[in-house]
C-alpha cells in the first residue's frame, strides 16, 4: 500500500499522474462531484442562511466507499482536483465525506500535466481555498432557486407538455437568440447598385491581366442607369497612385472562448465536442488546462516557443509578446490554453490531432513576427464625368505569423464589400487604361446572422454572462431542453438586376442568386419564444443581460473574499420571490396565440398557437358546436412567421393517394415526420421528401422497399430475422430485440452462421444484464455501471430500499417479488399502476405540479 492517496477527477488524469509520481503515491478518481443538493424541497434550508443540504447519490456510493477504505490505509490524503472552483468545491465535498480537516489536508493545483508542475506542486501545497468553495457554492445554490421556483410557474402558466424548466444564464442565452431570430423576422432588405468596372493591362511579365476596380454606389437603379450612360464614350486614367506599408498581427494564445469560437470555424466542432477534446487532451498530459480565460503564458513558455520558432523559421521570424486580458472580468487567471510541450507539434490521438494542431499553430504564431504588406490603392480618372473609380491591391512582402496560422472570423465580423484583394499589374499615373465593361450590380443589404454555438459564446462573454466552464453546459441545455434547435436554413433564389457597359451599349439583365443560406445555426424553436416572451413580462431581472453580468460579478466577489455568499443570495431572493408569489397569483396561461386569417371552406377563424405537443394551427373555436380542426407544423415553420396559405395547405394531410390489396394508402404528418399508412403499417418517409407532394407511384415505391428490406434474412430457433438501418449504424432484428452489426461482418451478406454467431451473443449479454424481468409488465430489475437499477418502461429508477432502510444483495433482488417491485416504482412515480381513467380524473388537480419537481431542479 502507498503512503499517499492522492485524488483527481478523471481515471484518465489519475492514470498519467500515477506514472510521474511512483510507488509512494497512490492516485485514485472520485469521478467529478461525489456530492449533490438533495432533490426534494430543493436541497437548501432557505430560512437558515440558505444552507445546502448534501447528499452522497446512489451512483456515487460505491466510489466513495472505495475511497474511505484507501483513506484510512493511507498515511495521507492529498487532493488534486481541477484547478477551477468547481474543483476546489470537490476537494471540499471530498474533505466532508472523508472525514478529513480541510484546513490542514494537503490541495496541490497544476496548471499542466507534466512531471515539473507535478513535482513542483507536490513540494509546494496548499489548503482548500474557502472563498472558492462558497463562490462555486453560491452558484449552485442560485441556479438552483432560480430553477426549483421557476420551472412551476411555466409549468401552471404556459400551455404545453414539455418538462419546462428556466435559469440564470440559459433563459437569457434564449434571449438573445429569440431577439435574433425576430430581428432577421423583421428585417426588410434594400438594393443598392454598385459599380464594378474591368480594365486590362499588361503585368510585369507582358502578359495581359484583368483587375477591377469600384465607383461608389446608388441607391435606384435610375441613378445607376444615368451614371453608365455618362461613362459612354469616356476615356479612362490612372489619376494618382499610393502605395502604403500596413501590418497584420498575430491572435493572442486561446481561452476557452476563443478556443470553442475557432473550432467551430475551423473544425466544425460544436461547443460540447471542442470541450470533450480538450479534455482528453488535457488529461493526456498534451495541453495545459483547457477551463480558462486568461492569455498570460509563463516565461517558460514563451522560452519554449521561441526555441520552436527560431528553430524552424529563424531569428526573423520570433518576435516575444506579452498579452492582456481585454475581459477585465477574467478570473482563475492562470495562463492560456497551450501545449505542454511546444516541440510536439502534433498527437497519436487520431480523434484529438486536429484539435490539438489548432492550439499548436496558435500558441507558435502568438509569439512570430508580424506579416508584412504593401497595399496599393490607385484612382482612376473618367473623362466624361466628375466621379473616380478606385483599384485596391495587397502584396505579402514578409509572411511573419502566416508561415504558421491565419485566424479565421465570424459571419457577422465580415462587411458585404470585403473580400480578399488580390495583387495589381504596375500602373503610372497618366497611363490611359482599355475598358473590358462596366457594371451596375444590384446589391441587397442582409440582416445580422443567426448565432451558431461559437459566436452565442463570444455575445456571452462580451456581454460579462457565464464564465469558461459554464458556456458548454448552458448551450447544452437549452438544446436538450427544446428552446432552440441546431440547424440548417436552405437557400432560396432571388432576382438581382445587372446594367452594362460594353463597346459604349447599354444592356440589362435579370439574373438569379441563391441567398439566405446557413449551416448549423441556432433556431429559437416556438417553445423558446413563448417561454422568453413569458420570462420578460414577468422576470425582468433575470431577463436583463446588466443583472445577469452582476451577479456574475458579485460571485467574483465572493472568490475573492470580499462578499458573503449567503448575503449576496439574500439580495437577490427575497425580490425574486415576491416575483415568483405575483406571478403565480396574478399571471393569466399563455397559448402564444396569433392569428392568422379566416378559412375559406368554413369561414371559421385561423390561429396559430402553442398546444400540449407543440405548436399547431387550428381552425374554429372550442366553444363552436362543432369540434376544432388541428394540424401539427413543419419542421422550419414558426408560430411567429406562418402564413394563411401555409396554414391552410396543412390541413391536405392526411391525403388518401390509392389501394393495394384492398387496403388504403394515404400519406400523413406525425410526431417523427412524414409518413405513409398502408393498411395497420406506418412507413416513414425519406428525410427531404415533400409528403404534399407524395405521388401514389412513389408511395407504392416505398412500401416495397419497406416490405422487402422486413422480409427475414434468416431464422434462428424457428423466429424470423430481418435486418435495416437506424440511427446507431447496421442491425438485426429477432424476437423483438435489436442487434448492432458490427463491421467486421459483412452486413450485405450476412449468412446463418453470422445470424446464429450475433442472436447467441445478444443472447448472453442479456441473460447478464436482467436480474429480474416482467416484460409484460414493461418492468425489469437489470445491472448497471454504478449497480442494480429499475426498469419501468423507458424510465430507470432507484431500487428501493427493504424495510429495515438496509440495501438489497444482487442476491435478494433476484428473489424479491413483483408486487414489492411496484410499490418501489409507485414510491417514486405517484399512481403508475392506476387505471387510465382515474389517472385522467386526477391530472386537473393542483398538486400535479409540485411532484415533478424533482427532476426540474437541474437548471442552471
């Protein structure tokens, strides 16, 4: 046994740090939190100083019980988790679970995971920084009043099924993307003509090149039409030719935030994989901890790079910089994301290299010279009128930092008139210049882009809103939650006028471009916009981009040691649960209504609005003798942007096409997309495809393509095997279980002894996985990572506990009666066993809310 029991994070961290330490050191992960608010009554004693209550969960027990036991055999326990303050906060929990004093337990904290800062942080230890565990503390403990008080109030007030749920930074992330969203809705494009003309001259070689160059603009097309006609007959001259030195620098080293931002535009990585890479990356001992917004680099740092750069590109190339945070609320100030070792300029790791290079290329070119560049910019002279045309050229004199890196920018960071100059032919002043033509090009303006997750990041954090370990986690949610979707918008055509001059003739032409196109932007879906609109009228403060900043600010404080955690939250409750009790009281259902027209057919009212399954039109009133109509909306259509025409060509659906067999084909719309209804069987359409447009050919097409790809492959104990696709990749289906194929077999020729090989497999991991199963009932006891689980449905729940409050053995589970089962799931699942109707009858009742309270707590 090891003298020393250090504890980290991750298995992946604690593996690296154990073969840089040796046999005195025993190093062990305790899997991120040990600890948890409870779930029930939100987990703090409001009335005590807002005290948090902890708990140790079910997942978690075994970890902790294993840790205990190392503890005590251990001469001493050292604690290593991240550097951050959620980590202090786990070296705090870890302290109160394992009985250890966390004013005298050793806390060591490294930036890298390398044998000098691990040496040198074993050598210089600390104790558990207090004021980081109460502002980690007072995060969580204000996320969780936010969330507990709040997720109710949409629950009674906004009309709809989804698990609603609200917090202090997702809420006012929607915000900004639902105000995006209606300023593009609002946004009225205008035409500008600008003008282009094409002259060609000789280069330096004698070979004939085409540069443009641009006149101003117009606003109609009238004017641009009498400036072309001016041009007719003119003469055109260089009239005056500078020539001016500019620089270009390089970016400073990453953040978190610049980081994600640069592997969206780079990698295509979203916020969650960028971190999830990083991670490993970090753990591996590759790069220095990837949770930071400071651009400081160490001395040795710098040192290495300019080893590196003088090395590989020479003295001319280095040139040292030192960097400033622009973000003066910038905590945990450590130092940039960059690699531990700057010779490595790549990884083995085929999943992280590129990233990894990304962070390589940065940290190299943070520290080289700046490029240098000669721009050109010569007048051009028009005989016949008064105006000047304008040709711009750049030339790379000295690469500098391009050698290594050139930084990529946002959609919204690039002007509709830049584009990258090229290199102009020699020019002198007075040199008359041939025209090829001359263009007045119809130019409409554009709206603001939609946000993607990497440029929602850079709005959050110029806004002061969340800090680098909380960006990932708040797009997470509110993509999980249904408030705003991923997605693509496609392009649709516009006409665009073009009039030219050519050969002293004007001519004019309509043509067509395709505009509007995005690619994996964030989309408020109807859902984020009624909950927004609801949280603005009645949640101001949460709402406010300043309030959300100051707080943030205010747990600053806290870390610092210049606040009080729990007065800090006293400010903040107390008038926000006099907004809660108001709202409550006072605050009427919201349905996000709007109409739209009046139908045609029956001359009965159109509205669009937010329905228990999300967002519907409907035709009629429910106080009209006959029952509404109702029609589900597409995918990309909106609540706030539907038209009449739209709304009506809804209710086509379902659309009776024909019969096969004496049975109906119709084509309909459902909760999973478009499909088609053939007989009692239901046969999804192919993403893309226009269920409105469906014929009856294309309709039997696919029903016999459904048919033959269900017809068996095979048998096995005398029950069919069929075999399809889904989304997990290849699979065989018998007895209603699912197999995956994996790729060692070939899945187009899989033969009986391939079938046989697969169902026995499935076949014993199954008989491992069930400690007891009901599959009439819909209800299993199983193994789990963390131990036994319930299994009702598609829910899992915690196994009960006997009647002694002592844990069940495997054993006992393996014994203990259905009926006992049931009661386990009714403990946790209020009347899961009641009759449909007396399940209806009690749905209306005002305490349904409040006992699903428990899972809404996880808000941030």
């Amino acid at each position: 046994m090891a003298k020393n029991l250090l504890i980290v994070e991750s298995p992946a961290k604690a593996k690296t740090i154990e073969k840089i330490l040796g046999k005195d050191f025993e190093v062990k992960s305790c899997y991120g939190h040990i600890r948890d608010l409870e779930k029930e009554e939100m987990g703090i004693d409001i009335k005590n100083g807002y005290k948090p209550r902890y708990i140790v969960p079910d997942e978690k027990e075994k970890v902790v019980k294993e840790l205990k036991s190392l503890a005590k055999k251990s001469d001493e326990v050292w604690l290593a988790t991240d550097e951050d303050r959620e980590g202090e906060a786990i070296s705090w929990h870890l302290c109160e679970v394992l009985g250890l004093d966390p004013r005298t337990t050793k806390r060591i904290v490294f930036h890298e995971i390398t044998k000098p800062a691990i040496q040198k942080a074993v050598t210089s230890p600390r104790t558990v920084d207090m004021n980081l565990v109460n502002a980690q503390q007072a995060r969580r403990v204000l996320d969780r009043i936010v969330g507990f008080e709040l997720s109710p109030v949409l629950w009674r007030k906004i009309s709809t099924r989804n698990n609603l749920s609200a917090g202090r930074v997702q809420s006012v992330a929607v915000r900004l993307i639902a105000e995006r969203e209606r300023e593009i809705n609002a946004f009225t494009a205008t035409s500008t003509f600008k003008i282009e003309a094409l002259f060609t001259t000789p280069d330096i070689t004698g070979k004939n090149v085409t540069f443009v160059a641009e006149g101003k603009k117009y606003n109609t097309a009238d004017d641009a039409e009498k400036f072309l006609q001016t041009c007719v007959g003119a003469k055109y001259k260089v009239n005056d030719i500078q020539v001016k030195p500019a620089k270009k620098s390089p970016a400073a080293p990453f953040t978190t935030s610049t980081l994600q931002q640069e592997a969206a535009r780079k990698l295509g990585y979203g916020v969650k994989r960028t971190m999830q890479i990083a991670q490993r990356l970090y753990e591996a001992g590759y790069i220095t901890y990837m949770r930071t917004d400071s651009v400081n680099l160490s001395d040795t740092a710098i040192d290495d790079i300019r080893k590196q750069v003088v090395g590989q590109y020479g003295n001319n190339y280095y040139q040292p910089r030192k960097y400033k945070n622009k973000n003066e609320s910038a905590q945990e100030a450590h130092e940039a994301i960059r690699p531990t070792y700057m010779e490595n300029s790549t990884v083995d790791d085929p999943d992280g290299r590129r990233l990894y290079e990304l962070i390589w290329k940065r940290t190299m070119a943070c520290q080289m010279a700046d490029a240098e560049l000669e721009r050109t910019i010569a007048k051009i002279e028009i005989s016949t009128n008064k105006e000047e045309l304008t040709a711009s050229g750049e030339v790379l004199k000295f690469d500098g930092f391009l050698k290594v890196y050139r930084e990529d920018r946002d959609d919204e960071d690039i002007t509709e008139d830049e584009q990258q100059e090229g290199m102009l032919p020699p020019l002198t002043v007075g040199q008359q210049l041939p025209l090829n033509e001359m263009k007045a090009i119809e130019r409409f303006s554009r709206p603001s882009p939609r946000y993607t997750e990497a440029s929602l990041v850079k709005k959050l954090e110029e806004l002061g809103i969340g800090r680098p370990s909380t960006y990932a986690p708040t797009i997470s949610t509110i993509l999980t939650r249904g408030y705003v979707e991923k997605r693509d918008k496609e392009a649709v055509k516009r006409d665009f006028r073009i009039m030219r001059l050519k050969n002293d003739q004007i001519s004019k032409v309509t043509e067509q471009e395709n505009t509007g196109a995005e690619k994996s932007k964030l989309f408020p879906t109807d859902l984020g916009l009624v909950v927004t609109d609801f949280l603005k009228q009645y949640f101001d403060d949460i709402m406010d981009y300043g309030f959300t900043a100051r707080i943030e600010g205010e747990f600053d404080e806290v870390a610092a040691g210049k606040l009080k955690w729990n007065s800090m939250i006293d400010d903040f409750y107390l008038p926000f649960k006099k907004d809660v009790d108001n709202t409550i009281e006072k605050a009427e259902r919201i349905k996000g209504e709007r109409e739209l027209g009046i139908d045609p057919q029956s001359g009965k009212k159109i509205v669009a609005r937010m329905a228990r399954f999300g967002p519907i039109v409907q035709i009629g009133d429910a106080n009209d003798e006959e029952k509404p109509r109702f029609a589900g909306l597409r995918k990309g259509q909106s609540i706030e942007t539907i038209s009449l025409e739209e709304a009506l060509q809804l209710f086509q659906l379902p659309k009776t096409l024909g019969e096969l067999e004496g049975q109906e084909i119709s084509v309909n719309l459902g909760r999973f997309g478009p499909y088609i209804k053939f007989g009692e069987q239901n046969i999804s359409m192919p993403r893309g495809e226009d269920p409105f447009e469906l014929t009856m050919e294309r309709a039997l097409e696919l029903i016999g393509e459904k048919q033959k790809a269900d017809s068996p492959i095979g048998y096995y104990d005398n029950k069919p095997v069929t075999k399809g696709t889904g989304r997990f990749g290849p699979f065989i289906k018998w007895n209603d279980m699912y197999i995956n194929v994996p790729r060692r077999y070939n899945f187009e020729g899989l033969g009986q002894s391939d079938i046989d090989e697969l169902v026995e497999a499935k076949i014993k991991k199954e008989e491992n996985r069930y400690i007891q199963n009901w599959p009439a009932e819909k209800i299993s006891i199983e193994n789990a990572r963390w131990g036994p689980v319930l299994k009702f449905g598609k829910k899992i729940l915690k196994v009960g506990r006997k009647a002694d409050d002592t844990k069940y053995t495997a054993e006992e589970l393996a014994t203990v009666p259905l009926d006992d089962v049931k009661k386990m799931i009714e403990l946790q699942i209020p009347n899961a066993f009641a009759t449909k109707k007396a399940a209806a009858k009690k749905a209306p009742g005002k305490k349904a809310a409040p006992k699903k309270a428990a899972p809404k707590k996880k808000s941030k």
